[in-house]
C-alpha cells in the first residue's frame, strides 16, 4: 500500500479548518435556496451544514470561495436531499444524525467527496466552545496533572534533536497543540489524544522525519 502523503496532509488542513468557528468561515447566504424548497421540509440546516462545509474545505485550502459554484452544490445536494426524503413517506421525522448522514449520502451523489468529508468533520464538534478553565492531562496510569505546554515542546525538541536538527520550530508547534487541544471542548485531555495532536502538527509543518522519530518516541 503506497502512502499518499499529500491526501494526508489536504485531510488535515481540512481537520484544522473545520475546528474555525462558523464566523471566520467565508459567509454564504442559503436562504434563496431554502426558498426554493418544498415547505414540507425544513432544509435551513442541511443547506447551512452544506455551505459551512464548502467554506471550510475553502479555509483549508487557503482560497476564496466561489459563491456561484457553491450555492449550486447546495441547491443540487438539497434537491438530492428531497428525493431520499420523499422515499421515506411524508414530512418523516428525523434527528439532526440522521438528516446528517442523509445530507452526506447526497453530496456523495454529486462527486462532492472532499466537502461530504468537511461536513463529517465539523459535525463532529458542532458548536463547541473552548474550555474556560485550565486544561488537565490524563496520564495513562489514569493520573490526572496539570497541562504542561513546556513538557510537551522538550518531547518534540528531542525529537528534532536526535536527527541533528534544529529545534526551533518546537516552541511553535506545542503552542499549536496547546491552541488545539482547547478546543476540542473537554478539560480532560488523554496522553494518547496529545500525541496524536503533535504527530499531526508535525506532518502539517511538513517535518516528515521528525514526526517518525516521534512516533518511535512515542512507541
């Protein structure tokens, strides 16, 4: 199996994007779409989850969003949407989960695999807010200590080190950490998750080497 370095890295763009707050995401106004719609069906939040993953995909990537495009993948998932729904008997009752995965079902329909992806990602921490008080860490003997963003640039700067090479970068990277680690939204947060958090602030600052040696580390 051959390692596509470059997937790997455009899903982690979109990981990181998809933890931005709808705010900061590139604005789309769904509601002539909705408009559009049968009233027999409450699209509003499929049609936002749509455009906010659009955007999101966009924010990962660094580019702007095309408006036109956009709102078109919109209206064509949500007239996907209708179809399934109508299968499924009049105005049937369904959970926000269930128009989700509907939702995504739809966007595959379309090719629209790298936004059905975004979409996944962001409802999988809709609404979160960061975490107020101080983090804690979760060692795997259960313990629970306080957050050390220090401990957590020594273990990446030895990592650089064993390569022989400069350790600069390590300051940056464990405040990336720290920045993510709060807005997974719980106080709590496992050694494992830490871990796997640096490896992949390591592969997105294209440290390829020293996320290896991590990971050996780690091992």
């Amino acid at each position: 199996m051959i390692i596509d370095f470059d997937e790997i890295l455009n899903d982690l763009e979109v990981k990181r994007a998809s933890l931005l707050p709808v705010e900061e995401l590139p604005p789309l106004d769904v509601a002539a779409v909705v408009a559009e719609l049968p009233a027999s069906y409450d699209l509003a939040g499929p049609c936002r989850w749509v455009a906010d993953a659009v955007a999101t995909l966009a924010a990962s990537q660094h580019e702007d969003v095309n408006e036109s495009a956009a709102l078109a993948l919109v209206r064509e998932t949500a007239v996907a949407l209708v179809a399934r729904l109508r299968l499924l008997g009049d105005a049937p009752q369904l959970s926000p989960d269930d128009l989700s995965v509907l939702t995504e079902a739809a966007l595959l329909e379309q090719g629209a695999i790298d936004v059905a992806k975004a979409l996944v990602l962001r409802r999988a921490h809709p609404g979160r807010e960061p975490i107020a008080a101080e983090l804690r860490l979760v060692r795997r003997s259960g313990h629970v200590v306080a957050w050390n963003t220090r401990k957590i640039e020594v273990a990446i700067r030895k990592a650089f080190l064993s390569l022989g090479l400069d350790p600069e970068p390590s300051g940056r990277l464990a405040e990336r950490v720290a920045v993510r680690a709060r807005s997974l939204g719980i106080a709590e947060i496992p050694i494992e998750t830490v871990q796997d958090l640096v490896q992949e602030e390591l592969v997105l600052a294209g440290q390829m080497r020293v996320a290896e040696r991590y990971i050996l580390y780690r091992a």
